[in-house]
C-alpha cells in the first residue's frame, strides 16, 4: 500500500513539472530554462506580464535564471499593482467599472490592495475542480469557425464575412470581401487598392475563432501614404489592419497574435487598437503616442516615456523591437494563394 502510494505522489510530480494533466490554473507551475524571459512565458500561457510578475513578486523587467519556478496565475484575472485603480483596470479590461464591482462583489469606494486578484470579464471558473483544457476555451466557442463578423468604424458598417474554408484557406471571395472592408472612408467606388494577401484573411479568421466569433472593430485597413504613414507602411500595400476585438482587451489581442509566426503586432497603449500585419519575419513594437501625434516608440529594454505611470507601465512589459521593423517588406505572394 505504502508503495502505491509512493508511485501515485511520484506521478503527481512528475505532471505538474511536465505542465500537463487535470490542474486548476492555480496549480500550474512553470520552471526557467536559460533564455527565456517573464514576456515570453506570459505569452506561451497566454497570460499578462504584469499577472505573472505580480502573482511571483517580480518586478515586470526581472532577469530570471535558469531553473527558477514560476506560479502561473489563472486567465481572465488580474492581480492588483502597486497604485492602480479600479478604473485602470476597467481600462485595460475593456469594461466598465461597474462590471468589475459585479464580478467581485466590491462596495463603492472599497480600495483595493496590491496583489489582490480581480476577476475579468470573460474568465471561466475552473468546473468540478478542474482547469479549463481545450475543450473549454476561456472566450467561448464560435458557432461559426471561418465567419467573420466585422464592424467598420468608420463608416459604422457591418459585414459578415465567410474568410476561410473547413482547411482555413481563404477563398478568393472572401478576399475580394475583405477588400472592401480595408477600403479607406474617403474612397471613391472607382478607385483600386492593392489585394490582401490570404494569409493576412486567415490570420483573422483565426483570431475571430480563438475569441469566441466576436465582432472584430477595424480601425483601419488600407491607407494612402501621407502624414505619420511611410510609402514602405504594411497598410499601403494591403498586408495589415488596425482592429480591436469587442469585449477583448487588447494586451489578451495582442500577446495571442504574438504567438503566430511571419506575423508583426504593433501595440499602442493609448489607442483603441492593435496593429496586425503579415510579413516574412516575425516583429512586435510598442508605440505611446495618441491618435494624431508622431511614433513614439518604447525599445526592447528602455524605460518608457517619463509620463507614463502605472497600469500603462505595466501593460505595455519590456517594450518591443526596433521601430524599423514597423516598415519592413511585405509578404511576397501570389493573390489567392496561401503561402507555404
């Protein structure tokens, strides 16, 4: 008996070190290998930054060593940083106050302490005393796969669009849908623009699926160079799209998006949207400035503008690539057809 026991404990082990098995999302635990870094395991656990470093004590920009044992805090909760407020958390969750009070039963004017864990809209309690697997997707299944409801800003049109098919290949149709909802609002119906590539369909498609077949809000498509927009810009030539996701914050958007390869996600802290584009190499930047105003750009390992405070420090985590990648060359592919 004593024995089995023994055997039992030794398995036990042996699936919370391999990271798999029936665990809550409490339980999950995550140790260092050399190299990697806070954004790049929040990423492959599709968690924030800022979650995972509170949930372990770290500072967001921590250097981590090899065989360090991470905690992995659940999806679709928060835990309070150090001056935060309800508001910035309603703020980078995409709600209101009030639905964060609801959620977390809180009384008007309660303050909140640092480390405490706020739940998100959308979060999935773990069922039976289970963690969410991939048969319980944390947005909620599409009815749908491969339909794309859009809603255009700005022109407040809305199309639903089949992107892809059973394969996840785009159709032609669907591109030539698509196309029109990238067109710029000041448009003439005569005008041409370049046609989008299908990968940059399919990725969408993807997108829409892993969030449940929410509206995806674009921002903006093709756009003509001029102002802040370089001739060598992603949106000129058709291959990128600005959108938000309803009921989605987009720090959940982008670091999903970041984990497709060939793909460039450019994050802007205070804007509505996150930057989607294809390309041969894979690039992530984070850019401060608003609506109107020139890049300001945030480097992998600089300090962010002096302005910033907060829940925007913590959202935007090491900051990204060199801002050249904003400009790099577009995917080479046939109209179409699916690159290989």
């Amino acid at each position: 008996m004593r024995r089995f026991v023994f055997v039992l404990l030794l398995l036990t082990m042996t699936l919370v070190s391999l990271d798999i098995g029936p665990l809550s999302a409490q339980q999950r635990m995550h140790t260092v290998r050399g190299g990697q870094s806070l954004a790049r395991i929040a990423q492959r656990y599709g968690v924030r930054i800022s979650d995972l470093a509170a949930v372990n004590g770290l500072a967001t920009g921590a250097a981590l060593r090899a065989g360090q044992e991470l905690t992995i805090p659940e999806a679709g909760v928060a835990y309070v940083q150090r001056g935060q407020t309800l508001s910035d958390l309603a703020r980078h969750a995409g709600c209101s106050v009030g639905d964060i009070m609801r959620l977390n039963r809180l009384r008007d004017g309660r303050s909140l302490r640092v480390g405490q864990r706020i739940v998100l809209p959308g979060y999935e309690p773990p069922r039976g005393g289970r963690g969410r697997n991939a048969d319980q997707p944390r947005w909620g299944r599409t009815r749908n796969p491969g339909v794309v409801n859009f809603y255009r800003v700005a022109t407040r049109q809305r199309t639903r669009i089949r992107l892809v098919d059973p394969r996840g290949r785009a159709s032609r149709a669907a591109i030539r849908r698509i196309s029109e909802v990238m067109r710029p609002r000041d448009a003439r119906r005569s005008e041409r623009f370049p046609t989008p590539p299908s990968r940059l369909v399919e990725v969408i498609a993807r997108i829409s699926d892993h969030f449940g077949g929410r509206t995806v809000q674009v921002i903006s498509g093709f756009r003509h160079a001029g102002g802040y927009t370089r001739e060598t810009s992603q949106h000129t030539s058709g291959h990128a799209m600005d959108i938000h996701i309803d009921g989605v914050p987009n720090t959940e958007l982008r670091d999903y998006v970041r984990t497709f390869d060939r793909v460039g996600v450019g994050y802007y802290p205070r804007s509505s949207f996150v930057h989607i584009d294809v390309r041969q190499r894979g690039a992530y930047w984070v850019d401060w400035s608003r609506p109107g105003e020139p890049p300001q750009f945030q480097r992998r390992g600089e300090a962010p503008p002096s302005d910033v405070v907060g829940a925007e420090r913590e959202s935007a985590g090491e900051g990204g690539d060199d801002e050249t990648v904003v400009d790099a060359p577009p995917v080479d592919e046939p109209d179409g057809e699916t690159a290989p």
